[in-house]
C-alpha cells in the first residue's frame, strides 16, 4: 500500500507562520504578547527544550521573558516568581519547563500558574475544561496530534481511534481531543489485555507508549492512520518513536516520521496557545 508521510516540519511551519501574521496583528492594536520560560537547574535536554521555544518565540514575533533558576531552588522561590509572574500584566503566558528538580512538588507548581495564563495547558481548570467541552487550555503535544490530522484531511468523525499510553500529558489529553472530534475513542495501557486486538481495530492509531518500536506491523490494521509520540535514542545515537516505522509504514494510509513528525508540533500548539491566550484570557 502507499502511504502518506505526515510532514509534522511543514505544519509546524505553517502554524508559526499563522502565528505570527497575528502576533503582528496584535502589535498593531498596542498588544505585545509575552511568554515567560522559567527554567530550574541546568538539564541539557530541558535546555534545548527552551532554547527551541525561545527561538520560536523570535520567528513569531512574541516577547519572551528569560527566568533561569539555580538547581537549589526552593519550591517557595519558585512559586513567588509565578506570583509576580501571575500578577504582571504585561505576562500572556508562563511556561514552567519540566521536569523540576526533588526538592520540589511539580503539582503544586502547576496548579500555581493562574490559568489564563497557562499556556501548557497542565492546570487542572483547563484539564477540566478540556474534559467538559469547553474552552480553555490545550496541551501542546496532544493539540499537534489532532492539528496533523486535520491538516492531512484525515477524517476522525465515526472512526475508531485507539490511544495507546494514558499519561496526563499527552494519553488522556490526545483521547479527550479525538472524542471531542467525534472519533470512537479506545485508551489502552500498561494494564490493557489483547493489546495487539484492540489496536488493529483502530482507523487512527496514537502511540504514546514511551517505548521504542512498540507498536509493529501485527498491531495495525491495513490503512490505518498512525501518529507516533515518542521520542527515542537508538544504540546508534539515531532517534527512532513508539512505532517500528519500517514495518508498519507499508501497511499504513498515513503516518507520521520521527524525527519530523509530532515533535516540531509541540512548539508550534506553544506559539498557538500563547497567540489564544490574549482571547483566553478574557473568557476564562
Ligand atoms: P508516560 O511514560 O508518562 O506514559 C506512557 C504510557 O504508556 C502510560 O500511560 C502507560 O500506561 C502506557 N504503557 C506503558 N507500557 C505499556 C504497554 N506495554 N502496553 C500499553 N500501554 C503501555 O509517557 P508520556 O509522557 O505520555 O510520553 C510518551 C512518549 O511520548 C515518550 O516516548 C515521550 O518521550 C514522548 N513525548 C513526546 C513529545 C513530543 O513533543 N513529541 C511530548 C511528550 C512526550
């Protein structure tokens, strides 16, 4: 079968360039949307992580505002810079990088940022308001999956869609999204019997298992759309996701790559909920 390759690269582009045709508008009417990245301690992968959100910020002409805190914080330093930040005016957005070192409660942290402004859209209110059908904050991860789709005039209306993996970020989040969209919604997880059964039931597949090529060609009905989240380094230092590209991709009408897929999709859901966040802001 041939398959569509899902150009998660090309999307992520398209979005920051929508994003900043309104950033643009927003300049025009006095508005200079602003996002502050708190970074706590030195982890070489979370600094990559900033360093591409701030670079993003740059191409879409949104202000970004530098918090780099040292690996000692306490949770109380912590949360009295979200207090300042929550208090600023001038402040759309605030993005706290995870993970944060021991010494402090990520719940805690999370649930701190006032959510008009939270633009991760972790905090419980938006986690709710995700759940009940209203507006409010959506992941960036799991709002890149439903974006891909769309873009690609993958249909989810009627399908049978199967998650697999049932985290808060990205699981539960990406189930909600696709139900909201009509889809026939399955979760599936580390206790999930006939794991193999149910996913090759799926129209849509979405694996956010965290395990490298999990998800082979036995799982996956033939024409099946399918969405890789996870991100793995192989032996080779190669990245490689949950699913084993080479054998499932034939068997697929779509799917996405990693790298190239539904990563540069979290950064571009970021710049889109920073844009939402001057509207958001007033509704919630
Ligand atoms: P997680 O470890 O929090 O969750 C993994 C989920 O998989 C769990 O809910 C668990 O129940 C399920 N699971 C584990 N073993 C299973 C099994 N044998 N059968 C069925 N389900 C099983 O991970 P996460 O944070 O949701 O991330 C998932 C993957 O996505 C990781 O590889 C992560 O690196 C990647 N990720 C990518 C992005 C991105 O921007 N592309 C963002 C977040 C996470």
């Amino acid at each position: 079968m041939s398959y569509q390759i899902i150009d998660g690269k090309a999307i992520s582009k398209q979005i920051k360039e929508e994003c900043r045709v309104k950033a643009e508008q927003y300049r025009e009417r006095g508005i200079l949307i602003t996002l502050a990245v708190v970074q706590v301690g030195q982890d070489p992968a979370s600094s990559v992580y900033v360093r591409n959100k701030k670079r993003a910020c740059e191409e879409c002409g949104i202000k970004s505002l530098s918090y780099e805190l040292p690996e000692e914080t306490t949770e109380e330093e912590l949360l009295s810079l979200i207090g300042k930040l929550n208090a600023d005016s001038a402040v759309n957005g605030i993005l706290v990088q995870l993970p944060l070192p021991g010494q402090i409660d990520e719940n805690r942290v999370i649930q701190a940022i006032d959510a008009r402004k939270d633009v991760d859209g972790f905090h419980p209110m938006n986690a709710g308001a995700l759940c009940t059908g209203q507006r409010g904050f959506v992941s960036c991860t799991p709002a890149g999956i439903i974006e891909l789709l769309k873009r690609s005039n993958i249909e989810i209306a009627g399908k049978e869609c199967v998650v697999i993996g049932r985290s808060n970020i990205v699981g539960k989040p990406a189930a909600l999204l696709l139900l909201a969209e009509n889809g026939t919604v399955t979760v599936c997880h580390s206790r999930t019997k006939n794991l193999k059964e149910v996913v090759s039931r799926a129209d849509i597949v979405v694996a956010a298992v965290g395990k490298p090529k999990f998800i082979t060609a036995d799982h996956i009905k033939e024409g099946a759309a399918v969405i890789d989240v996870g991100i793995h380094r192989n032996e080779n230092g190669k990245l490689c996701g949950d699913v084993d590209f080479d054998s499932v991709a034939p068997k697929c009408s779509a799917i996405t790559p990693v790298p190239g897929g539904v990563g540069p999709m979290t950064i571009a859901m970021l710049m889109s909920n920073c844009i939402a966040s001057v509207d958001l802001s007033e509704s919630l």
